[in-house]
C-alpha cells in the first residue's frame, strides 16, 4: 500500500502536491488542515484519514478526531497533531505510545520534517512539515512511503521553496 502523508495545510492545498500523491492508495494529514473545502477536496482525491489540528475550527473538530490508531498491512499506527518526537514526545503522545505500542507514529504540528527511528519505543515516527504556506518554514514539505508486511519502506519527499508555492496563491 502506498500513503501519502502531509500534514499543516492551514487551508491551503498546493496542486503540485496532488500529483505528487497520484500514485498513493491513501492520503493521511497529521492536522491543521485548516477549513472544510481542504478537507473535501483531499477526500475527493483518494481515500482520507485524518485528525485535527489546534486550528482547526468545530467543522473539522466534527469530521475528525483529535487522534487515529489503526493498522494497516500488518503496521499499527498512531496519529496525532501535537505528539512531539523521540526523547520529546507530548505527554497525550507518550500515553498513545504507552498504550498502543504503534510500529509507526505519526505528527505533524512543528512545521518541522522529521523520520526518525524511536528505538526506545520500536517504532517509527514520521512528521511531514508543513505542506500549506502558512508558517516560519522556508520549505512546503509532503511525504510518501510504502508499506509491505508490517514495515514503512521507500519513504520519499516533497520539497518546494517558500517563493514557489506563494505563486500557487
């Protein structure tokens, strides 16, 4: 299965993401997406989970829960806005962590692209960055990756300069 994961849209869905995901069974977003036409126009395109963000409105509040565990092909997931990072997790990430024992973690929030390994936890944190233009980042940033037999594999990134994505406003 392939997944596409962004996350920090702040309302705002660059078109060259889109083919960027063309290829991906599944979108996931880490939060913040920011108003209800994103979120439609991302569930129109490929099937969608997603959680909200801290500025995300009651509309989003009521289309999406605050955090998602789930397994898809043999992989556990845990995905939540504000869940912080290995040796830096938010106290609501640690308790998921504690609770669920995910092989993958996912966050968004920090406008920060992160994976790391989380030895500690045996697992696998993701957090995409920020893909709306909302924000101090310099970069709009996007993953996708595949998952085969329980494990994450082939993990890519989207990347494009601040001044490029303004020219899609």
């Amino acid at each position: 299965m392939r997944i596409g994961l962004l996350s920090d849209t702040h309302g705002f869905l660059l078109p060259p993401l889109l083919d960027f995901f063309s290829g991906c069974d599944e979108l996931w977003h880490a939060g913040d997406i920011g108003n209800l036409e994103t979120l439609q126009a991302l569930r129109a395109f490929k099937p969608l989970r997603a959680v909200c963000g801290n500025i995300d409105g009651r509309d989003i509040r009521l289309e999406c829960p605050e955090e998602l565990i789930f397994t898809v092909e043999g992989l556990k997931v845990c995905m939540i806005h504000i869940g912080g990072y290995p040796g830096h997790y938010s106290p609501r990430g640690k308790a998921l962590i504690a609770t669920h024992r995910p092989g993958l973690f996912v966050s968004g929030h920090s406008h920060i692209l992160k994976a790391m390994p989380d030895r500690v936890n045996n697992l696998l944190h993701l957090n995409p960055g920020a893909a709306g233009y909302h924000g101090w980042q310099q970069f709009t940033t996007a993953m996708r990756f595949s998952i085969r037999n329980g494990t994450p594999e082939d993990l890519e990134v989207y990347q494009i300069g601040r001044n490029e994505a303004a020219a899609y406003r």
